[in-house]
C-alpha cells in the first residue's frame, strides 16, 4: 500500500495506526428543494442518558460488525458504568467538507481532489454535504446540497494559492455543520495541516470542536519530496498533523495520512465503509457533583485486535 499512513491513537504502539471513517454520498433532488428541520444531536447529553456514537475497525482498517454490547467496556472519569442503550445502525449523514486549496497545497492539490473524488462516489439518497475551501479566508463554494457532482465541478479546474486560514475555515465549518438535517454529522477536512493566516486560535477550535456533536475526519495529504526538506519545514508540517490528529481524536473521527494515489483509495475505502457502521452506547453517569465540568469517556473491547472511536470528553449538565 505504499507510503500509507495511517494516523490514529492505537496508544503504546511504535507505529501510529490511521483509520477511517467519515462518508457520505449524495444524489437525487434538486439543488432549490427546502430543507427540513435538523434532527437530534448523534452525542446528546439527556438528563441522565449520555448517548455516545462509536467506531470499531480492525488492524487493516475496516470496521466490526455484529458485536454484543457484553464486549464493550464504558468507563467515565475511570469508573466503569453500565450500558442502558445499545444499537448497531446504518443512517445518513450530513457531511461538511473543508478542501485546503491555499498556496501550501500547491505540490499535492492534485491528490487532495482526488481524495474529494474517491469520497463521494457510492453515494446515498439521503446524504447532505456542504463544500468550503481554505485559503486567505474561509471560502464558500455551496451550501447543504445532495448532488455531490456538483461540488465536485465547483472546484474541478481550481488553482492553490494564497495564504492559509485553515483554523478559521474549520470553525466556520463546525458552526455551519449544526444545520445538517441528518442525526449523523461530520466534517472531513483534506488538508497539509498548515496555517498561516487564522485569526482564531487552535485553542478556541478545539474548544468548538468538543462542543460540537460532530466527529472530525481528515486526511493528511502530504508531499513525498517533503521528506528531503529542512528540518525548521518538516517541523512545521508535523505540527500541522499531529493538530488534525488531535481534532479527529477528541472528537470520535479519525486521520489518515496519504502520499500516493493508491493510499486515496485505501482511504477513501475505509472511509465509506466505516461511516456507514456504527455503534450507539448509551449509560447513565454516576452523578458526582461534578455538573458543568468535563468528564472523560473511555470505551474498549474485549477482542484481540480492534479497537473503539469515539468522543473522548463531554461537558456535564
């Protein structure tokens, strides 16, 4: 598979493991037609029920289904709880979608609109998604829209250039992303991780981001002659990663890294298949005093081998 790399947590691992999950699709109505109203956050926190959307993959990448809520184990600021609610289902998602189209990208665009491309076939009736691009700032191309074909043909013929705001353009997104119609809601940003020109700050992103019913999925595309680069550039294409690892992690999504056309499509796969499979943990907290500070949700399962996404935190009523 080339030069894949998979970027996730799988913690205490010398080689740090890049899954997927985050699809789409689209088709059908017309571009005019009006809208419904959104439905219920897909993480909620009820007035007892805390209501957790899970992924589980295996070590290739591809998810688990058919499992039994006996092999999950649901912790809260390390003590164990019991599961209340537990489903496997597939449902549409609203997706938003964040293409980096800045200067930085310049080497490697080509292969981030192949990503775009890889992403949106299969597409699903009652998918959504909306399209901003990076550059200076935020840049608009469509609002919600379920002919995917058409985001694509927006952004078909376009050049990198200009400064970087990404961190502007995903906060944006984030808040955009609250007008999805659809349960399931996710941000997939293609991106090199860089920024140069945000007036927001990772921080107040992050904080956005935890608040946010969404998971974040990226992709990581990055130039292979970048590897030969000084040090002072290859740090800064670090940090830049290592950032949207953190995004995708805390909030339940997860990384890929890409450098060749063959990684896109591992990705791509991955991608479709792990946004349609997913698994909805419900439990009742133990009620510590602790309202309106953030607890800490860990889940695992007792199988040799995969491994659980999900948001890792939440802010308590």
């Amino acid at each position: 598979m080339g030069a894949f790399l998979m970027r996730s947590s799988w913690e205490k691992d010398s080689k740090i493991v890049a899954v997927a999950v985050a699809m789409i699709a689209a088709a059908g109505h017309a571009a005019g037609q009006s809208r419904m109203l959104p439905k219920v956050a897909a993480f909620r926190v009820d007035s007892k029920l805390v209501v957790v959307p899970v992924t589980v993959v295996d070590r290739r990448g591809a998810t688990v289904r058919g499992l039994s809520s006996e092999v999950f184990n649901v912790t809260e600021d390390g003590v164990r709880q019991q599961i209340r609610s537990f489903s496997e289902e597939e449902a549409p998602v609203s997706l938003g979608i964040v293409l980096d189209l800045s200067g930085s990208m310049k080497s490697v665009l080509g292969g981030a609109k192949e990503s775009l491309q890889a992403l949106t076939r299969d597409a699903n009736p009652e998918d959504e998604a909306f399209l901003n691009a990076v550059s200076s700032s935020p840049r608009p191309y469509s609002s919600f829209t379920t002919r995917f074909d058409d985001l694509l043909r927006l952004v078909a013929f376009e050049d990198a250039s200009g400064n970087t705001a990404l961190v502007d353009t995903l906060y944006a997104s984030l808040q955009e992303l609250r007008t999805g119609v659809n349960t399931r809601r996710a941000l997939l940003v293609i991106s090199d991780g860089m920024d140069n020109h945000s007036r927001r700050s990772k921080g107040e992103l992050l904080q956005l981001a935890m608040e946010s019913d969404a998971q974040i999925y990226t992709i990581v595309v990055s130039d292979p002659a970048k590897q030969y680069a000084k040090p002072m550039e290859r740090t800064e294409e670090d940090r830049g990663r290592l950032f949207l690892d953190e995004l995708s992690a805390k909030t339940g999504g997860l990384s890929f890294a890409v450098r060749s056309r063959e990684d896109i499509g591992a990705a791509a796969a991955h991608i479709r298949q792990a946004l349609r499979n997913r698994y909805t943990i419900g439990y009742v907290p133990i009620d510590n005093g602790r309202s309106g500070r953030w607890r800490a949700i860990k889940i695992t399962v007792a199988r040799l081998g995969i491994r659980a996404y999900f948001r890792t935190e939440y802010r308590s009523n």
